[in-house]
C-alpha cells in the first residue's frame, strides 16, 4: 500500500469511534438543558452547567493523556477512553435527579476528554504528512456529521418517544463507538519508561497555546448554539425545523470540505480561515435576525461554511506546528482550553438569556466574531502560519 494513501482501515475505523460517540455527545447536549428546564424546572443558568460540568471533566483529564499515552500506548488509552465512555452513557437511564445527573456528566466528561484527545493523535499518526490538511479534514468532518445527526437524533427521540428512550439510544452509539475502536489494529509501539527522579516533560505545549486561546475565542460564541438552539428555535416557532438547522449545516459542509481541506495544503492556513471566520459572523448575524424558516436555514448554512471550516483548520494548524512526539501534549493543550471556551460560553449564554433576548445574544456574537478576526490576526502573526 501506497504510503501517500488516506483511506486505510484504520483511518475508517478511527473516523467511525469518533463519529458515533461524537453523535452521543451532541445528541446529549442539546438536548440537556432543555431537559433540564422542561423535566425538572431548573433556570437557565443551572441548564447550562449540564454543559459546564462535562467539558470542565474534560478540561481537568486532557492534560494527563500525553504523559498516559507514552507510558502505555495509543491502543490501549484508546480503549480505556471509549470504556469510560460508554460506561456512562448507560448510567444515565437509571438516574432521575439533577444532582446525580450532573454527576454522571462529570464521569462521561473524563471519558469524552480522553476520547477525543486519543482519537486525533491516532489520526494525525495514520495521515501522510503530505496529505496532513486534506486527511485532518476528511476526519474532522466525522465530528462534523456527528455535531449534525447527533442534535437531529436527540430532538427527534426527545420529542417523539421521550427521555429515556434518548438515553438508550446515546448508549447503544457509545457502545459501537467502542467496537469499532476494538476493531482498529494500531502498530506496535515504543512505550516511553522513565526512571524515578527523571524530570517529565510539560503537560502543556506553548507552542499551541495562541491557537487554543483563538480557538477558545471562537468556541466561546459558538457554544450559544450548541446549547439553546432548541429552546431559540421553540420562541421563534421553529421547533419543528429546529432539528434540520444541523442538516443544511452538514449539507453545505459536504459541499465545502472537499475544496478546502485542499486548498489548506496548496495554499495554507490564512487562505481558508480568514473567509471561514466571516462567513461564521454573517451566519451568526442571520440565526439573530431570523423570523421565518429560510433566514434559519440560510444561517445554518453560512455558519456550516464557517465554523464547519475553522475547528478543523485550527485542530491542523496545531499538529503541524509541533513535533510528532509532542503532538498529544499539544492536541490536548488545544482542545482543553477551547473547551474553556466552550463551557465557558454556555455558561456566558445561560446567564444573559436571562437578561436580553436571544435573537439580541447572537447578534452581539456576531459582531464577537468580527473581532476575532483580529484575535487570528495576532495569533498567525506570532506563529507564522502559512
């Protein structure tokens, strides 16, 4: 087999754990908080912490997935991740509190955290360097069907036949998740063995760092999305097309990535990111305007050409910039502070629906969005992105 080839069994297999507890994860979270205001009579803010407690579990394990990888291998950390994972999404049915949910949210959180920091590092290893761009995309895009499906799935079962089918249904994606990770056949590696007193290399990695705190920027906005879509999508007398708005996201995704994962490699970074980040305020700006079912749509679309675009570039632009040894470190360092970003803007939304509208909090984000083209401005400035 060619070295230069991209879709290998183990590329498939790894893009198919991550779509399927990818699709858990977003089914839960935008269902959650609704669930929270409408089964148990819960505020906004405590709705938010359903997504706050989860990517705070996932911020506090990322750091350590580095250091566990060296010492135990990919394969096996993959593994244990998607266990813990799975494990969770069973424990949800048995539960009928608040408190205890937020508790399994904490569990699962540690096994999404690891889940996703192990399955990149996998695919950054299995792509060709040549084909890093295209390959990263191509996998990302499972992340990408999965954030489409996910909320459809969740909203669809919620509605239709209630909590705990929802519940069932999130395990069962965990638990193939987990058999297509048993699937996969790593190759064999060098375990690192340090010796007592030997001084370990950081947790974090600089070099990612202004990337991570733009993606976090980033992030920040988009988790108003991710978050209260539905219950926007219910004021706005949507709620019936609230589960397509991920659909035509996915659609126009579908149509895009092909271009510019390549145009990532031919031209690099810049090239694809700066238009990426208007087309996420233009979006952004629409969903706030949005009276009727086409603006909604239409947003879905700009936003599906937009953010669809930057997560995956940023994700790239962080393994390129490091060393291969070093890219665990620098993929967990991303991804932990843009969860800060993540559950820090849920947290943000959940306080200021409670004072300004929705359609007035997306249109602020809009203008939000503009801004960071200044944030990646500086960030690509310093690191020399190209």
């Amino acid at each position: 087999m060619s070295k230069n080839t991209l879709w290998t069994k183990n590329f498939i297999f790894i893009s198919a754990v991550n779509f399927f507890f990818i699709v858990t994860y977003f089914a839960l979270l935008v269902t959650l908080p609704t669930v929270a205001i409408t089964h148990f009579g819960s505020t906004s803010a405590v709705a938010g912490l359903f997504t706050t407690v989860y990517i705070g579990a996932a911020i506090i394990i990322r750091p350590f997935m580095g250091p566990w990888i060296e010492a135990y291998g990919k394969r096996f950390m993959l593994i244990v991740s998607l266990v813990l994972f799975t494990t969770a999404s069973f424990l949800y049915s048995f539960f009928d509190s608040i408190v205890l949910l937020l508790v399994i949210r904490f569990i699962h959180g540690f096994g999404f955290g690891m889940a996703t920091t192990i399955t990149v590092v996998v695919i950054a290893d299995i792509v060709p360097e040549s084909r890093k761009g295209e390959g990263m995309g191509y996998f990302i895009l499972s992340t990408n069907l999965g954030m489409v499906i996910g909320p459809f799935i969740g909203l669809t079962i919620l509605d239709g036949f209630g909590l705990y089918v929802l519940f069932w249904a999130c395990a069962f994606c965990s638990l193939i998740s987990l058999l297509f990770g048993l699937m996969a056949h790593l190759p064999e590696e060098n375990l690192v063995k340090r010796s007592p007193g030997e001084k370990r290399a950081p947790l974090f990695e600089k070099s990612a760092l202004r990337i991570s705190f733009t993606g976090a920027f980033f992030g920040t906005a988009y988790a108003s999305v991710l978050s209260f879509m539905a219950v926007f999508a219910v004021e706005k007398g949507l709620g019936a097309e609230s589960s397509y708005f991920f659909i035509v996201y996915v659609i126009i995704l579908l149509l895009t990535r092909p271009l510019t994962s390549k145009w990532y490699d031919q031209y690099g970074a810049n090239t694809i990111i700066f238009p990426a980040i208007v087309s996420f305020a233009i979006g952004m700006f629409l969903l706030g305007m949005t009276t009727n079912a086409l603006l909604f749509f239409i947003a879905a679309a700009f936003m599906g050409g937009g953010w669809g675009t930057l997560f995956p570039s940023f994700q790239t632009v962080v393994l390129q910039n490091s060393e291969p040894k070093r890219r665990p470190v620098a993929l967990a360092t991303f991804l932990s502070i843009f969860d800060i970003g993540i559950s820090g803007g849920a947290l943000l939304a959940g306080v200021l629906v409670s004072v300004i509208s929705f359609s007035s909090l997306y249109i602020f984000y809009s203008i939000y969005i503009v801004a960071g083209l200044l944030v990646y401005y500086w960030a690509q400035k310093k690191e020399s992105y190209i």
